[in-house]
C-alpha cells in the first residue's frame, strides 16, 4: 500500500514539480521551499527582542502599523499564471496553520488583521477566539453587490468586525461603471452600524472621487509598490495622498513577492502610508514586524505627515 505523503512532503513536490527546478520559483516561494526543508525550524523562536510594534488610530480604534493581511490564508497569492499557487496555499494554510500564525502575530505586537468576510474566515475567527482566546482585531474586507449593498457587510457586523471596508476591486468597478455613489452609501451603512469605515482601490481615481464627493471614509485601502502591480508610479500617489487626511493602509505594498520586504516597506512608509497590510508566511512574521518597527522610527518625520 502506498504511503499518503505528508502535508510537508506535498507542498514540497508542488513547487519542484511546478517550477522544475529550485532556481525556476517565483521569488516569494523560495523562501516557503526553504522553510520546508528545514524540519527543526519553530517559527515562534523566531519573534523579535525590542520595544513593542507602533501603532496608530482609526477612528477609536488603536491598530498596529503592521497589519495581517488574509489573502493567502483563502488561497491568493496573484502569483499571475502559476497554477499551482493556489492550491499549495490552500495545503500550507490549514486551519490549525492559521490559527498559529494569527497566534504568533498577536504575540509579536500585531493586533488587527483584514481578512476576507465568507464563511472559512469567520469560521477561522471564531474557533481562534474560542480555542486560542485570540483577541485580534477584524478589518472586515467586505463586497457589496449593486443589488444587494448590505448583506456581506452584515455577516462582519454580527461576527465581531471592528471596522469593514468595500473590496478594491469592486470599489474600482463601482467607479468604472459609473455607480460611484454606491461607495459613499457602503461608506455610511457601515458607519450606521458602529463600525470604522473604509473604501479599497487600485485605482487612484477611487479616493479622488470620494474626496470630492465627500463620503469621509474613516480610511482608504490603496495599493502602492514599485513594480507596477495594481498600482501607479508611487510618486504620483504619494502627490494625491498628501492632500488626503485620512489614515492610509496601503496594501500590495510587496508587489504581490515581487519585491524584498525591505524595499516595499520602506517605500510604502516613506511614501506616506500610515499603516501597511502584508499577508504573511508564519516564518516571515518576526522579520517583518523587525523591518516595519526599524522602517517606521526612521521614517517619523516625513513629507506626508502621519494622519494615524
């Protein structure tokens, strides 16, 4: 009888197989293939020494400059046409996995984490409340239908979200199809209902018509990195967002792995973002909380000024 292959041993054979060889890995892989082989490893040895991580405000909300971000946690990685990517995700991501990582966050200083609004992730945050007494707080990602505006955002309204905000894409689409008001009506259900309230975008153009139609989001959502990723060339949304007082949580800040942690944080910050949203490998976690709390003290006096 054959032997089943362990989680460890799968993911494994997913990227030699997918990637032929070592050297073939997308670049934000390579270090999950490490990580892989090195069967001694404890990602908890792996926390920081030094002072607690920074924080800023969202309204009332006291949130950490580093934010977990849950895109690979549901299995998205826009790794482009690897499609494999989703899959090995979905295999390293167990549910205990996620519980774990959320864990080691909340131990390295980092206590809010966006994540999507279905059922896997509610479910996730109620048994890490129950099973671990997590205490993190949910930015809900929610996604508005144009016939039904409010549904999703309920199910973060009833599940403990502290804040919720619409979906990029579907903030991008609402404006490209000229539905743009349904963003300031998202805007202010939420409100209605206690919750901070934010808009997401790629699209520059997204936080350009909600400063001028004036639907005061308590935060925006907007992209920024280097590589061109979802996003613009950084210095002209470093322009526009120097006029914007609202708190900034700047997200694909690494270019979907397609920049070095420290490049990405370090632009996102110096650019003017208050806060950054970086889904995170449990082994990556200490080194990103390290670069974020050196990356934001260096970065205390800057062009834009801090508005969290």
């Amino acid at each position: 009888m054959t032997n089943r292959p362990s989680r460890r041993q799968f993911m494994e054979r997913s990227l030699l197989v997918s990637g032929g060889l070592t050297a073939g890995l997308a670049f934000e892989h390579r270090p999950l293939l490490a990580y892989l082989r090195n069967e001694t490893r404890t990602p908890q040895a792996g926390l920081p020494a030094g002072g607690p991580l920074q924080m800023g405000k969202i309204g009332n909300l006291s949130v950490s400059r580093l934010i977990c971000g849950g895109n690979l946690f549901s299995g998205f990685a826009h790794s482009g046409d690897l499609l494999y990517v989703s899959s090995l995700l979905k295999h390293y991501f167990a549910p205990e996995k996620i519980l774990d990582t959320l864990e080691l966050c909340e131990k390295g200083g980092i206590n809010t984490a966006i994540l999507r609004t279905d059922d896997h992730m509610v479910g996730i945050l109620k048994r890490y409340r129950k099973e671990r007494g997590g205490r993190i707080q949910w930015i809900a990602q929610t996604y508005p239908k144009v016939d039904n505006l409010r549904e999703n955002i309920r199910i973060a309204i009833d599940n403990g979200a502290v804040g919720a905000y619409i979906m990029g894409g579907i903030g991008d689409t609402f404006l490209k199809e000229g539905r743009t008001e349904l963003i300031g009506e998202v805007v202010s259900f939420i409100k209605r209902n206690g919750l901070v309230a934010g808009i997401g975008s790629h699209s520059l153009d997204v936080p350009k018509a909600s400063e001028k139609l004036g639907f005061e989001p308590d935060f925006y959502v907007k992209t920024l990195n280097s590589v061109g990723y979802e996003s613009q060339d950084p210095a002209e949304i470093a322009a526009f967002m120097k006029t914007v007082q609202k708190p900034w949580i700047a997200f694909k800040v690494l270019g979907a792995g397609r920049m070095k942690p420290g490049e990405g944080l370090d632009l996102a910050f110096r650019t003017g973002a208050d806060f950054v949203n970086v889904g995170m490998y449990d082994f990556q976690v200490g080194e990103d909380i390290s670069l974020v709390r050196e990356i934001v003290a260096a970065h205390a006096r800057r062009e834009r000024p801090w508005r969290a």
